[in-house]
C-alpha cells in the first residue's frame, strides 16, 4: 500500500514534469528547436575524428579498386544494369519487417517483387549451367527484402539447378530454353520431409513405374514422408523438382529426380491427388510461402525424370552410372550452388549491419576528456575492437565466397568431373557453415554496438538479424556439415598410410579407411609412427620461435597460417587416435566393425566439430594470403590496397589464433608471446579505424537501401529522429 509520503512526492514529481507542457499542443516546442539558430546543427558528414592517426589514407581511387577488382571484379555492366533498375524502382523494392503486416500481405508482396525482377530478364535461364558465377552475382546485387532473395534463389539455385545439372540437353531447352516458362512462372524444391532432411538417402516419397502407361506414380506413404519446409510451394509455385526413391520393376534404384507440375498457371489450382498446405508463421521470412506438399498416387510422364545420369528407355530402367553411391553424389552436388548462395548471401547481410554499424560509431558521441569535447564511438579502442576486427572478418569471407564460386564454375564448365566435385563439396560446406553462423554473430555484435538504435527496425539490423536465423539451417544443418568435413579429413588422413612401408599400426588404418569423409599435409603420415614425439618434431620450427614476441615474425605468413596448420594437423591426428581406440572398444563389447564405428563416432563427435572448425579457419585464412600475394604482384608491397589488406588479413588470423586456448595449451605460442599477440592485434584494429569508412564504402552498397536508417550517408541519425522528420518504420 503506498502511503501519505510517497503519494505527495508522486505528486510533486508529476507537478514537475508536466508543468507548462501541453500534451495536446507540442507545436511550441517544435518550431522552437527546429530553427537553423535555435539549436546544435547536426553534421551529417561521415569523417574520421582527429585523434585517430593512420600512416596512410585510402584514397576514392583506392576505394573504387578494392570495389571493382577485389570485392566484384566481374560482370559490371550487369551490376551498372541492376543498380539503374533498383535505383528507379527503390521505393516499390524497399526492405520491410512484416512485423505489423498480415502474413498475406508479407508473401503477396514479395511474390509480385520475385515475379517482377524475374520477368526483366537480367540473366538467361541457361545461365545456370553456362555461367553460374553471373547468377550468383545477379541475386547477390538485388538490393530488396530477404524473403523476395530467397524465393528466386529457390528458383535458380535449386529448382533451375537441378534440371541443370541432372537433366538431359533436350530437357534442359524444355525446362529452361528459350522458349520455357522459367522467367514468367516461380518453381520449387520438393526434397526435405517431415521426419527426414538431412539423411536424403532415407527420403520415404516414391516413384513408381507403371510400364503400361509409361509413366511414374509419386506416393507420399505416411505422413512423416511430407514433403516440409518446400519455398514458394503453398502459394507460388507451379512446378518443382521432386527428390524420390526411383522403383522400377520392383527394384528401388534410389533417390532420383522429376520435375513435378503442382499447378494449373493460369488458375494457380492445384492439381487433383496433391495436397498442399501451409506451414504456418515464422519468426523471419514470412514473405516465403513455405508449404508441405503430399501425393496420392499422382502420376506424370516418364520423360520427367530427370535423364542425365538414368532414364527409362523401352519400359527398362538404364543409368550410365552403375554405382549407386556414386550417382547419389551427382544428385547431391546438383545442391551446391545453393549451398554457395548461403554463404554470399550471408556475406550481403554482414556487410550491411557493418555499414550500420560502423557509421552510426562515427557519428554517435558519448563521454570525452575534461573540459573537452565529447568523443564518437570509434575513438574508444573498446568501440575499435568490438567492430574492427569484424570488418577484417568480413574481407576474409567475401575472397573465400569469390574463390569457392570460382571453383564451382571451374566444376561445371568441366562437364561435372567427378575429381572436382569432391573438392568442391568440402568447400561448399566451409562456406556455408563459417559465414552462415559468422553472419548471425557479426550482425549480433553490430546491433549490441549501436545501443538502443540497434534494436528498431528502420535501422536495419533486428530485419537482417531474424532473416538470417535460417541460414544456419537450410541447404544443410552447420553442426552436420561439420562431420561431414572432418569425415573427409579423416579420410584423406587414412589415405596417407597407404603408401608407408612396414607401418606397425596398419589395423588403425584399415579401420580408417571405412570412415566416411580434403587435403592434409603429407606429414601427417608420419604422427602415427611417433604420437607426441613427432608432434613436438613438426613443431619443431614453431618451438624455435616459442618466446618470440617480434612483431616481424608473430605477423608472418609463416607463423599465422603454420600455427593453424599445425592446430588442424593435431586435431585430425588425435580424432583418428580416438576414433581408432573407441572402434577398438566398441568391437570388444561384440559390436560389428560398421555399429562400432557408428558409437565410436557418435562419442568423438565434439572432437569432430573442433577438428573441422580448424580447417575451415585454416583454409579460409589461407585463401586470404592467396588474394594478397595477388594484390603484391598486381599493385606492389607499396600500393594502400595492399598495405590495408595486409593489415586486414593479419587481424584475421591473429584474432583466430587470440580466441582460442588450444594454442597456449598446446605450446605453440608461450605466455609473453600471447600477451604480444593480444597487443599485436589491438594495434591492427585501431590502424583500421582511420580506413573503415572507405572499407566499409567499398562494399558498394546503394546508398537508397540505407536511407532512413541510422547507416544512412547523408543523414545524420539526430535528424533522423528530428521533431520535423516523418518516422518510416519498416
């Protein structure tokens, strides 16, 4: 109960705050301060603030190449293209939340933003196996909301894919020649199930041939086999390739491919023995019309199997690919560009929340020195070292993305050899695994960073937050494509063994020859031999430098990417050591070798995840180096480019090396030798802040998609938030 007191000093606190203030006539006050002389005028100049010192400037220039050579060196008439048409169209393209949307309104609008951007025509269909580096740029430069990105990457990325990888030349001019109905209708993706997504083998919806009909018959058994999560399915798409067990003659060959019609286009009805519903409300993404789809006994020709790799010939199944593993792998590596379009994408979004972020610090000012002016955020090395070595982050990401896209059309022009797409799985995997929960992280530390303006939607960052939850899960869950890789790792160790002559332990490589898994260093062929001795042997050349604190040498190649060479090497000898004893166990408790190394694995598996997450880091990091020795050849040690790429890379890797005990425990660096490293990687992140803004400004970004935010260029956040200014939620 409150008592006589505390009801008087209510009274008179309320007395306070509302004396002379009209609450139904805030007139006053507005035209008192929103005078030219009435109060502070905001500058909304982005500059750097005096009292951080930098050796050096990037220049318009420097900023224009890091741009056009580094970060997207290719195809700018196509991107000039894009940038002409969004800038035109900015206001009908404009980023939302949906937050206080109906979820009808969030999927028609971006539904008519797909269909829109697809019907200009800005890439060939035929582009996808011809030219996907060109598609992956395309849907990485449409600057609208997410939902609308997703829904044509559904349609180029998987549906277009697809055909384009597994189909014949004849099904391929159907389905995306010239005269195909790809740049006028949406398709989909009919692979995940309800009960299984990720273990595509044990996908449970059939396709049955019935040889009196020539035709197949597609059955959704029970309802766990529920075609689930399907984009663009419950309101969009009329057509979708299907992932089914192929039955012929009683025989079931496997997961094949069909291109299924859903819908009548011109009704948009569904067709009779499909049934398709809607998932329901998302916490993001809900301009996607996710949908779960089922058949009952619905049939389609026989030539819409999917033919590259098998087709029905005469009422006879035929394959040219007699290894059913084999050709399993084609239907999954038809994914990949996918896989990659996860990981640029994602690349968008960080790069995005780092401009909001980065900017806002060099406006936003709080505390000073004494009887001084009041600092910006950038000018606190806490500010410096929360961002910076983000941005650097950010770099490594966008050359790894570039170089795994490369790789993928380097694949494809091949005619799909196989030799390429082993290596190419195990890239798409790092991508999308690293830059995917990277991204949600970066983007968390952006919006923490900006305070309470971080958390309302016209500044961007809640929107890119929640969108970019999914990432982590579609086209593969992170935490399985992490076994996948250290799979491969193991592999590629066991290999090694092969060629040792008179090698004591040759049951430990025969068990990890049967280990599902690329490359390691050939040295690991030798750890078995020794263990620990050898370890400390190859070690040898970190040893000598153990207590060195220079700054020449913590920041060399040599000892950046040895230290996380050697911190891979270690962990796949020490997870195949563990593998090998647990099999060992497992098999003495009357396991067959198969079951114990399924609880072998299962019991090693956080061993897996570290593994793997060293070698991701290992050759993201080495790929940065690669793109530097390219900078010194093309542009000289001298160049700025150079210099601040330099810079960005050392960051990259000494803040991998800072984060992680396994480096001190290990004794790969010594205790005075990590306090410089620590010291070491707080002088590269405050040598960056004199750069960001030009850094940030070569990620080309239209400005228009930033306008109203806080990352805004040419607004500063108080007018933003002026008494005479219309708030835009979005």
């Amino acid at each position: 109960m409150i008592g006589h007191n505390q009801l008087r000093r209510l009274s008179i606190l309320a007395n306070h705050l509302c004396s002379g203030f009209d609450v139904n006539n805030q007139s006053n006050i507005i035209e008192e301060n929103s005078t030219s002389g009435g109060g502070r005028i905001y500058d909304p100049t982005l500059k750097t603030p005096p009292t951080i010192k930098t050796s050096f400037s990037l220049t318009q220039q420097d900023v224009h190449s890091i741009a056009n050579n580094l970060l997207k060196p290719d195809y700018v008439e196509l991107r000039q293209k894009l940038l002409d048409y969004f800038t035109k169209n900015q206001d009908y393209f404009k980023m939302y939340s949906g937050y206080d949307a109906k979820l009808e309104e969030c999927r028609q609008k971006s539904h008519d933003r797909a269909l829109k951007i697809l019907s200009q025509e800005f890439v060939s269909p035929i582009d996808i196996l011809k030219d996907p580096l060109k598609i992956s740029l395309f849907l990485n430069s449409i600057p609208t909301d997410v939902s609308s990105l997703v829904k044509l990457s559904v349609h180029f990325n998987l549906f277009g894919a697809c055909i384009a990888h597994l189909g014949t030349t004849e099904q391929l001019d159907k389905w995306l020649g010239p005269n195909s109905t790809f740049s006028k209708e949406l398709g989909c993706f009919l692979m995940s199930e309800l009960a299984h997504a990720s273990n595509v083998r044990q996908l449970a919806v059939t396709a049955t041939y019935d040889s009196s009909r020539n035709e197949f018959i597609i059955n959704t058994p029970d309802e766990g086999a529920q075609k689930y999560w399907i984009g663009n399915a419950f309101k969009s798409a009329t057509s979708g390739v299907l992932f089914a067990q192929c039955i012929v003659d009683g025989v079931n060959h496997g997961i094949h491919s069909f291109v299924v019609p859903l819908r009548d286009p011109k009704t948009m009805k569904v067709y009779d023995n499909i049934l398709i519903r809607d998932v329901g409300i998302k916490m993001a993404l809900n301009g996607i019309d996710n949908g779960m789809v089922a058949f009952n006994n619905y049939r389609i020709p026989a030539s819409n199997l999917l033919a590259r790799y098998a087709k029905i010939n005469n009422g006879k199944y035929e394959t040219t690919i007699k290894n059913e593993n084999v050709r399993f792998a084609k239907h999954i590596g038809a994914l990949l560009q996918a896989r990659l379009g996860v990981g640029s994408g994602s690349i968008n979004a960080l790069q995005m929340a780092l401009i909001v972020a980065i900017r806002y610090a060099h406006r936003r000012e709080q505390f000073g020195p004494p009887k001084s002016n009041e600092w910006k955020l950038i000018e606190y090395k806490t500010h410096q070292m929360r961002l910076l070595p983000l941005l650097a982050e950010s770099y490594a990401y966008n050359f790894f993305s570039s170089y795994c896209m490369k790789k993928y059309e380097e694949y494809m022009k091949s005619g799909f050899k196989e030799e390429l797409l082993k290596n190419l799985h195990l890239l798409a995997s790092v991508s999308k695994v690293v830059i995917s929960s990277r991204n949600l992280d970066i983007i968390q530390e952006c919006r923490e960073s900006c305070g309470g303006q971080g958390v309302l939607t016209r500044n961007l960052l809640p929107i890119l937050r929640v969108d970019s939850e999914a990432n982590v899960t579609l086209d593969g869950d992170n935490h399985l494509l992490l076994y996948q890789i250290s799979g491969v790792l193991l592999t590629e160790y066991a290999k090694q063994f092969k060629t040792l002559p008179n090698v004591k332990n040759n049951v430990f490589m025969s068990a990890l020859t049967n280990i599902v898994g690329p490359s390691v260093d050939a040295i690991n062929s030798i750890y078995i031999i020794g263990k620990e001795g050898v370890n400390d042997f190859w070690r040898n050349g970190l040893l000598t430098h153990y207590a060195n604190t220079s700054k020449d040498h913590i920041l060399s190649k040599e000892f950046l990417m040895g230290a996380l060479q050697y911190r891979e090497n270690r962990l796949v000898h020490t997870l195949a050591s563990k593998m090998y004893k647990l099999t060992e166990k497992y098999k003495s408790l009357n396991n067959n070798t198969h079951t114990a190394q399924y609880l072998a694995h299962n019991e090693a598996s956080t061993h897996s995840l570290n593994c793997a997450k060293a070698y991701c880091d290992k050759i993201i990091g080495q790929i940065f180096f690669e793109q530097l020795d390219s900078i010194k050849s093309s542009m000289g040690v001298y160049s700025n480019v150079y210099k601040i790429m330099q810079t960005m890379c050392q960051l990259f890797v000494l803040s991998i090396i800072a984060k992680d005990p396994f480096f001190l425990a290990k004794k790969v660096v010594g205790a005075s030798k990590f306090k410089a490293i620590k010291k070491l990687r707080e002088e590269l992140a405050t040598s960056l802040a004199g750069n960001s803004l030009q850094l940030i400004d070569a990620f080309a970004i239209p400005d228009f998609v930033l306008d109203g935010s806080i990352g805004a260029r040419n607004f500063h956040y108080i007018t933003l938030n002026g008494y005479n200014h219309e708030i835009q939620d979005m």
